[in-house]
C-alpha cells in the first residue's frame, strides 16, 4: 500500500518524497544538487585511490559545514586540486597554497590545504591501489540499516579504527566522524533509511 505522497504506508515516518514523489532519505530535501548526489552517488560502492582520495579530501573540508557547501563547490576544488591527482597535489608548494587561499570558489581554510597536501604526499608514497584496499579493509561485515533517523550514528568501531589507521601513517582532518562520513559515502556502509528507494 502507498500513500499519497508516494511513501509505502509500513516504512518509516522519517522518510521523504521529493518534487518528483520518490520516497529518499529525508536530508536529502527538494534541493536538486542533493538529490542528485543522493541517488547518484551517496552509498554507492566507491574503489580507486584518486576518488578515495578526492573523498578523503573533501569529507576534511566540509568539517564544521554542511555537505551541501562542499557538493556546490566541488566542480572548483576538482580544477584547483588538479583533479585530486594525489601525485600532482604532493608537488603542491607555498605558491600554490598562497594561490588556494586566494580562491574564493573553495574553503580557504590553510589547515584543511595543507592536510590535504601532506595527505597527498601520503598517498603518492603508497603502492597504487593501497589507499583503496586500506580504506576498504575496513567495511564492516554486517550493518545494520537504519530505520528512522535517530538509528544514525556519527561514528562507529570501524570509523574509529580507520582514523587511527589513517592518523598512524600522518594524515590530517581524519577523525572518526568524518571518516563515518566518508564510510557512508563512499558505500563501505549503506546508510539509506529503509524505505529510501535507493536502499538495496
């Protein structure tokens, strides 16, 4: 049975129909950017260092701000990172994080530049599909799909034990939380509430 809204009766409450009246994950909202992003690409299994690592990247700038800030601006992060190719980004010196601080179409914040420098140089150190195989070590076995929204966590055993993982080796802006972000959007959990249609 279905409501009017398009949501089937016996999922649950916290779900939300769209513009377009498919029941999704209620953060999600009518902003097309989100929604995009929502269906696209939230939770879908995410392989490769230079994504993972683009991901990395990303997920430290939008600490302390919304998601939605970083989704705007990423198209500009993408050019002025040079893609996220971590072995140009390693070559990154004072100029260019002079030249980062004066572009208004990114976070111009000098600690999350530099981390994602030194996370790149990391990176570029590593065997080619190491930051993959690391990051991905760490997917659970089982996860629980959250039913409404209070079932969502920020961090997990896993996320805690990635960001230390991470933090042994150097990198920067990867705590728990923001590594449970990455986690869930990079797919290694699927965090879409029951009921989303996108749920598997």
């Amino acid at each position: 049975m279905t409501s009017t809204a398009g949501i089937p009766s016996d999922v649950a409450a916290d779900i939300t129909a769209g513009p377009d009246d498919v029941p999704r994950c209620p953060w999600v909202g009518a902003d097309p950017d989100y929604i995009r992003y929502h269906d696209q690409e939230w939770g879908r299994p995410l392989h490769g260092d230079r994504p993972l690592f683009e991901k990395i990247a990303l997920e430290g700038f939008q600490a302390g701000l919304s998601w939605l800030t970083i989704l705007r601006k990423r198209p500009r992060f993408r050019e002025v990172f040079a893609g996220f190719d971590p072995a140009v980004v390693a070559r990154f010196d004072e100029d260019d994080i002079s030249r980062l601080m004066g572009d208004a179409g990114i976070i111009r914040n000098r600690a999350k530049i530099e981390a994602t420098i030194t996370n790149a140089r990391l990176v570029d150190e590593m065997d080619d599909g190491a930051l993959d195989e690391l990051v991905w070590s760490f997917a659970p076995e089982h996860h629980e799909r959250p039913r409404e929204l209070a079932d969502f966590l920020t961090e997990t055993s896993e996320s805690k034990a990635l960001s230390k993982e991470l933090r042994r080796r150097g990198f920067k802006f990867v705590g728990p939380t923001t590594m449970h972000a990455l986690m869930q959007s990079a797919g290694l959990i699927d965090d879409h509430l029951a009921g989303c249609f996108r749920a598997a």
